[in-house]
C-alpha cells in the first residue's frame, strides 16, 4: 500500500511511518501479526529508489500534531509527480487523513533503482540510538526520504492463505485496459518463506489470458528467490486517467523465455533500450506468468472530486470509425502515384480518425534502414531521416514484423535512464542515446511493419502527445490500412512507365537565382553536401549526382523512370527497387535544402530535372 510521510526517530535508528486508515487495515492487521515491514521510497522523476527494512516498535494512531506533516508530505508529493505529468487536482485527492502512524527499527537498507545493482545492501544498520543510515543526514538513505514526493509502500508483512480459485469479483481483468499501458508505475510486493517482505517497482504488468497476467522481469532478485520460497504475491496497479487503484492477489505459475508473449513484452524493452544507448544490456530476463486470485478496487484510496465527475470525451463510435476507414481506404486505391497514395493516406488518417501525426518509412535493405519518405503533421522537414533496423519503435516493429506499442513514454525513459546510470557507473561500455524523427515530446508510439507477401516494406509510425491515444480497436483497423497501404505502395513500385499524362498539374520549375550552388559527391558512402551541408546519400545520391552530370555535360533536362532502372551505375536491386520512393525522397530533400534545383513530373514515369543556378560538381573519394 502506499505510506503518506516518513521521518527518521531514535537518533538515527528508528523510522516512522503514516498509513491512511482507509487503505491500511489489511497493512496493519499483517503487522500485528508479523512485526516485518518492508519500505521502498522511489524519487519520481528519475526513479531513485531506497527500500528500508525492519521490525515494528510501535503501531498507533497519529495524532493532530502529525497532520501537518502529513499534509506537507502530500503537497510535495503533489508537486513531485506534477513534473513527470499527473496532475495536482488528482493526486490531491488520495486519502491521506486520518493515519496510523508505525515506528520502525531499521534493520537494514538496500539500494533499489532499477538496474544491475537493485538489491545490493547500503552499509550496515545503525544501532539503537547512533548515527549513520538514514539518520545521518549523509548517503543515499537520507535521500530518498528527504526528498519531496518519495512513494513509502510497506509490503505485505507475513505469508498468509490463498485461495486456489479467484473470488468472486465485479471486477474483470478485460475491463482495466487503461491500467496495462505501463503509464504508471506498479508496485509488487512478496514475501519469504520466514515471512521476510520485500517490495518494489514494476515495469510492465501484462494482461496475459483470462484470469492471468504477466510481469516483466530484467532484475528483481529478492523477488525472484521469494516466490521461488513462496508463490504468492500481491501488486497494486492504477489506472493513468483517474488515478484509482487496483489490486491483484497472485500465484506464480512459470516464467517464460520465448513465445509470442515474451516477444511482445521484450519488443517494449528493445525500444526504450535503444533509445537510451542500452541495446542488447538493458532487455527482459523472462515474462513471468501468475495465476490472478483476486481483483479489487482499493476502496476510498481517492476522495470524492468536487464537482462532479468531467465529461468524457465523445467518441465517433465504431460506426464513425468504419466510414473513416472507408474514406482512407477510398484515398489509398484512387492514388495515380506513390506520392500521391502516401500523401492521401495519411492526410485522411488525420482528417476522418484524428492521427495527426505520422510517418511512412521505407526499408532502404542494403543499409538495413528504414528511410523517412513522407509525414504528416511535422511541418516542413523530415524527409531522408533515417531510422537503423531495431532502434526505437520504429525500428523495433521494423525488425520483428510485429506491431508495437509504447505508451507513457516519458516515463519509461526516466526508468530507462536511471538503469543506464546505474550500469555506467559499474562501468559499462554504452552506446549514446540515439535521437530518432519525430515529436520530441510524444507520450504515446505506435508503428506497424508494412508487409507485402511477408516482405517488409516499410513502417507505418503514429505518435501523439496523449499517453492514452491508442486503443486496441485503433490497433486493429491501423492495421488493416498497413495492409492496404503496404500492397499499394508495392504496386506503385512496380510502376507505369512512359504511359501518358501525370498525376497533376505540373509544377512551375524554379525561378532563377544569381547565386552558385556547390555540390560535392563523396564517392566512399554515395553521399551528396550542398554548400557544405548534408542533402542526400546512397541511391538517391546516386541518381543526383547522374542528373546533374547529364545535365552539365549534355544539356539533358528530361530523364525516364526506365532509364535510370536499366542504369547499373546506380546499384538499383533487379526486382522491387523502390525506385518511385527514391525519387520521392530526393524531390522533397531538393525542396528542402536546394530549391533552385527540382525534380518535375512530366508524365507517368518520366520527370524533368529543373535548375535555377549556376552549380559547380565536385567529386571526392572521401570526406
């Protein structure tokens, strides 16, 4: 359960801690019993955690001289989670008053922030009444409990009887679908077989199958070795809308390494292991699978809102939503060209469903990158970033040939981060944080691989700055517009060359310019500068710096789609070249950083290279 304050008593040895009366009658009645308790104290924002264990002194109810501590505590608190995102006027409301205040010896103290050194031991205990610990005003442990906002959460006491069948319950598992996103952190509690507790932060809880779930494990040791003792643990999980909190009695069942369920839940760590340089360290041990014995709602674990519950959102209804993908699905086989189908679609995702932002990427597979050709909802620029294949969500959906989701981003970066700081400190040899396209402050990603015949494509990539945008039917019917969207585009890259009048009106060329532009081709990476600024690199590179020649050396200002396919200076692959999404990226790459030099459709297959300067070409082995 969560505690609402602790301070340091007993010249260094002691703690007190305050638990809500509402909550805390099952915490208590264990201590009774016990006399253990386990205390964890997490610093939000950068997941610095502290876990403190002991015996209880004294257990009694606080008193009016500790309920402005209580309520400082609170207000801190408040502020605290205010900087990772949950709002004051709901954190505010968890029941704080009245309190059973618990007076503690502490026995001993363990280093708890995510990472390789969770569970190692911060130095010996203080004896009654001297200095050092917590007490001392000096170390991790002072810390973590001075700080605003420190989450106290006493784990179970003892061991005690489980049912073997779920109670009956209300509640269903499928009905808290907000609570598995991963959005706010999960706490789960265990102990020994000598009735030793033991609790601590969760990074994902995984609705597995009916009546089970999954809790991902890259450490928890001491979790580990209690359940291996005894299988019976609980956690306290909370939905990331209304903060209301939930909590699951389970039974260990197994652990497993491989399978569908351990790819799912492993594809979530893969993306925030890339982002954060950790590739390969940081990934999931195993997906551990318990057996859920019971379900409740924390009763009065928030206060009644003042003023009525808010409206929710209106919701366009399946009916809605099956006209937008008509409308998107309509845009997608009217499309006379690729630029025009990538274009329709994403516009109409944004226009009929509300995807404001995303991408397609496609897989550029000599390099084993997925190359940016088009986004919505970016404003100008973006084109030609590239995305290595296993990096981020992107790359991870890229890799596995599977959909994948993450939401609450910025939190599981902080977790991310605070075990690359632990793993750097015992030395480890880490990659740099790779910055990938796209908003840098999204809350939510999704992306779903674009397959032809099992042949990767591309990536269809969606982000929002609301961590809860996607649900499980946007999943479904994204992805059946990937589907769409992937034999589309493997249509187009099939071409119709030479057959006729364009897709539109052609655009006027570049007006003249007085100034001289410098391109440099760097023949060791295909790579194009103009100016002395990056424009393009590998085919697209390729086919410039061969238009820009043939128009220097020949006067040629017309070039064919066949042409340039039977060409085999540009190392086009024979079959699916991606030729059309090539060119694509070079157009909107010359709008960008060059646009006195353009590429003009004239007709289906055939364009006009359009210069509006006088340039200079220069060639360089290497740079």
């Amino acid at each position: 359960m969560r505690a609402f304050g602790a301070r340091v008593a007993g010249g260094g040895a002691e703690l007190v801690v305050f638990l809500p009366v509402a909550t805390g009658t099952a915490a208590c009645a264990n201590l009774a019993d016990n006399g253990r308790i386990a205390v964890c104290f997490a610093r939000p924002r950068d997941h610095y955690s502290v876990q403190v264990k002991g015996r209880v002194l004294e257990l009694g109810a606080a008193d009016e001289g500790d309920r402005e501590f209580v309520e400082r505590y609170c207000a801190a608190f408040a502020q605290e989670l205010a900087v990772v995102g949950a709002p004051p006027s709901t954190t505010l409301r968890m029941t704080h008053w009245p309190t059973r205040r618990v007076r503690l010896h502490v026995e001993r103290l363990f280093l708890q922030t995510p990472g390789p050194h969770a569970g190692q031991p911060l130095g010996a205990a203080p004896a009654a009444g001297g200095a050092g610990g917590p007490a001392a005003g000096r170390g991790p442990g002072h810390a973590a409990v001075a700080v605003p906002g420190a989450a106290a959460s006493p784990a179970p006491a003892g061991p005690r009887e489980s049912p073997q069948v779920a109670r009956p319950t209300e509640l269903r598992l499928e009905d808290l679908t907000h609570c598995f996103q991963g959005i706010t952190p999960a706490l789960i509690a265990t102990c020994s077989s000598a009735g030793e507790p033991n609790v601590t932060y969760l990074s994902q809880v995984y609705l597995a199958a009916p009546g089970h779930v999954a809790l991902s494990r890259q450490f928890f040791n001491k979790t580990q070795q209690n359940l291996a003792e005894n299988p019976y643990a609980a956690v306290h999980f909370y939905d990331p809308v209304t903060l209301e909190a939930y909590e699951l009695e389970l039974r260990y069942l197994r652990s497993e390494m491989t399978g569908p369920l351990f790819d799912t839940m492993a594809a979530r760590i893969q993306v925030i292991a890339s982002h954060t340089g950790m590739a390969g360290v940081f990934r999931l041990l195993s997906a551990d699978v318990f057996a859920v014995l019971g379900l409740r709602r924390i009763a009065e674990y928030l206060q009644p809102r003042t003023g009525g519950e808010p409206p929710v959102p209106a919701s366009p209804g399946r009916l809605g939503e099956l006209r937008s993908l008509q409308v998107v699905s309509d845009r997608i086989s009217r499309a006379a060209c690729l630029e025009e189908l990538l274009g329709g679609a994403l516009g109409a995702l944004a226009e009929a469903l509300g995807f404001e932002h995303s991408m397609v990427l496609l897989l550029e597979e000599q390099r084993g990158r997925l190359i940016a050709i088009h986004g919505h909802g970016y404003g100008e620029g973006g084109a030609g970033a590239e995305v290595p294949l296993g990096a981020g969500v992107i790359g991870t959906a890229a890799e596995r040939r599977r959909m994948v989701k993450v939401t609450g981003i910025g939190a599981e970066l902080r977790y991310g981060r605070a075990v690359r700081e632990q793993l750097a400190q015992g030395g480890a040899s880490l990659l740099p944080e790779i910055p990938l396209p796209g908003l840098p402050d999204a809350q939510a990603q999704l992306a779903l691989p674009l397959l032809c015949g099992g042949r990767l494509v591309g990536v269809l990539a969606f982000e929002s700055r609301d961590p809860m945008a996607f649900d499980e039917w946007d999943e479904a019917f994204l992805q059946i517009l990937a589907n769409q969207i992937a034999l589309g585009i493997d249509r187009m890259q099939d071409g119709y060359e030479d057959e006729g009048p364009g897709p539109g009106a052609v655009p006027a060329p570049p007006a003249a310019s007085r100034r001289s532009r410098t391109f440099v081709f760097y023949r060791n990476d295909d790579c194009v500068f103009v100016d002395g600024e990056y424009l393009v690199r590998g085919v697209p590179g390729l086919i410039l710096w061969k238009l820009l020649r043939q128009h220097r050396d020949d006067a040629r200002g017309e070039f064919t789609n066949r042409e340039l396919r039977l060409d085999p200076g540009l190392r086009l692959p024979p079959v699916k070249d991606n030729l059309e999404s090539r060119l694509i990226l070079l157009r909107k790459r010359l709008q960008e950083k060059c646009p006195d030099v353009a590429l003009v459709p004239v007709a289906r297959g055939r364009f006009a290279l359009r210069v509006g300067c006088a340039y200079e070409l220069v060639e360089r082995a290497s740079g």
